[in-house]
C-alpha cells in the first residue's frame, strides 16, 4: 500500500504540542507523525514501517488518527 502523504501544519513548538496535540495522540503516533515531518513524501506503507520499527498495520492505524485530526493528508494510491 503506497501513500502520498503531506505534513498539514508547519511544525508545532514544545509548547504548543503539549497542550493542543500531545492529549490525543499515543506514542505511536507521535512517532509516525514525527517521521514523516522529516519531509512530505511518499511512502510505501511496510517499507516505512520497517523504517519506524513498527507494524504496517500499525503505521495505517495512525496515518488514520493523524489524518482524522488534520495532522496529515494522505493519498491512498493502491
């Protein structure tokens, strides 16, 4: 499964990620979220799991949350 993926915002200070995005993000969304803030990109879902350390399964579930909190936008392109 292969994503086009877009970081929305511009990066977010410590302060403004611990009270507006930390609350409702888990740890693996936060790692998702802060590998992919690296650069827009696209992404082959396993491959960039692996990168991550992380489940493809896993990777989707977050893309999801992210996207469903206007973090990300994506581009399911399979």
């Amino acid at each position: 499964m292969r994503f086009d993926i877009k970081a929305v915002d511009d990066a977010p200070d410590e302060e403004t990620w611990d009270e507006v995005w930390a609350p409702y993000l888990t740890e693996r969304e936060v790692l998702v979220y802060r590998a992919l803030r690296r650069e827009n990109r696209e992404v082959d879902a396993s491959v960039f799991a692996r990168e991550v350390g992380l489940s493809a399964n896993a990777v989707r579930k977050a893309l999801e949350h992210l996207k469903a909190l206007e973090l990300l936008e994506y581009e399911d392109e399979t």
